[in-house]
C-alpha cells in the first residue's frame, strides 16, 4: 500500500459525498495503491450510515465507527493502528483543505522528508479562531523548543516510521503533534490555499479549542527536547 488518508468525521454527512469525489480526481491517472479511512468519531447526523454507503462505492474506502466521543487526536489515532500505506496523510472533513494538494505532501514524504505540514494562504477561518490558533502555535512553540517555523496544521503527512512512533504512544490523551515532531529527523512545510467551509458550520467553538489548548500545553515536552530540523 503506498499512502493511507486518515480523516476524522463528525458530523460531517452531507460534505463526504464530495470530499471523496475530489479526492479520487486527485489521484487520476496516477499509479499508486491508496486506502482512505474515515473515523466516525460519534457524529449526530447520519455521516456513519453515508461511510458505509460510500465503502460499497468504492473499493479504496474503510469506515471505523467510535462509540463515544472521543476528540479529533484520539481520533485519528485510531484510523492510524489501521494504516497499511508507507505513507499516511491526516486532514480534516469539511473540505477547507483541498485535496488537491494531497499529492504535494506525498512528493515531499518521498523526497525524504519525515513529515509534512501546511502553511494556510489566506485562511478562511473565523477571527477569533485565527486569533487562538496563532496563540497557540507561539506558546507551543515556545514552551517544547519547537521551531515557530513548524506550523503545526491538521492537514499533515508523515512516513510509516513515525506512525509507529504514534500507534505505540500509551497515553490515555494522544496528541500527535508532540509526537510528530520529536520524532521527526526532516520536517517539510508546503504553502498550500484555504478553501471556505463545504457545507455547515465548524464544529469547533471556543470552548473546545481551549480545552484542547490547555490539555496540550499539561501535556507537553520539557523545552529543549527538539531536535534541529532540516
């Protein structure tokens, strides 16, 4: 299997349909075995039944249903003790990433590259929501030693090794990022276009952001324990 694309899913029924025929344009004519895995991460709406209406029209897609919910790291951490491709990329549901930039990350993972991030060009996210990531990144970035160079984005790739590294993390909270980059020998970061939300409205408010904010920094590595990146 040459790549696996991890996408958590809540609440997300009436985008899927779409995402999945942009991602399969994506990869027209390009010769490469890809798997996409959905998590259903326990959505409200209908997006576990739309998963598996699309896993029987088209053969690339899985679907794993969580029974409670359990946030977008832990999430994606459980598409990921399901991913065979030497290569995985992790992006979110809503379409605001475009697929098209998919095969851009994977040229960078096969140049050599542990992992792969995105810089957002003219991010379409709210004010407030821009305003708190950037807070965010400055104070991660800060406190574990991390490059502010690093953006650490959810649209992201990374190699089989590093995925390793994630699936034997025992830690009840998983955060991916922490992870990632301290485990990451090469990082590569790619300029890619924000794209307005499909369909709905986010599912992350305030709240929830904080939440995984000040999880994130209880949870982060003593400062200096980062390597010097390439």
């Amino acid at each position: 299997m040459d790549l696996s694309i991890i996408i958590p899913v809540f609440n997300s029924e009436p985008i899927l349909p779409s995402l999945v025929k942009e991602i399969d344009i994506a990869f027209k004519n390009k010769k490469l075995k890809k798997e996409l895995i959905f998590i259903n991460d326990f959505s409200d709406d209908n997006s576990w039944k739309t998963i598996k209406h699309l896993t029987n029209s088209y053969s690339f897609i899985k679907g794993i249903n969580l029974k409670e919910n359990y946030g977008q790291h832990n999430a994606i951490a459980a598409g990921l003790n399901h991913a065979n491709g030497e290569y995985i990329i992790m992006m979110d549901d809503d379409l605001q990433h475009d697929p098209k930039y998919l095969i851009e990350i994977l040229y960078e993972l096969k140049k050599g590259y542990d992992s792969c991030y995105v810089k957002y060009l003219h991010r379409k996210h709210l004010l407030w929501k821009k305003i708190l990531s950037y807070l965010n990144h400055i104070t991660a970035s800060y406190l574990s030693g991390k490059p502010v160079s690093i953006y650490t984005s959810s649209f992201k790739g990374i190699n089989k090794e590093i995925c390793n590294k994630i699936n034997n993390d025992r830690n009840f909270e998983v955060f991916l990022d922490w992870i990632i980059v301290e485990n990451s020998k090469k990082i590569q970061t790619i300029e890619i276009l924000h794209r307005e939300r499909f369909k709905g409205k986010t599912n992350y408010n305030m709240k929830k952001l904080l939440i995984l904010w000040s999880n994130m920094i209880l949870k982060i590595k003593p400062k200096n324990k980062f390597k010097k990146f390439l």
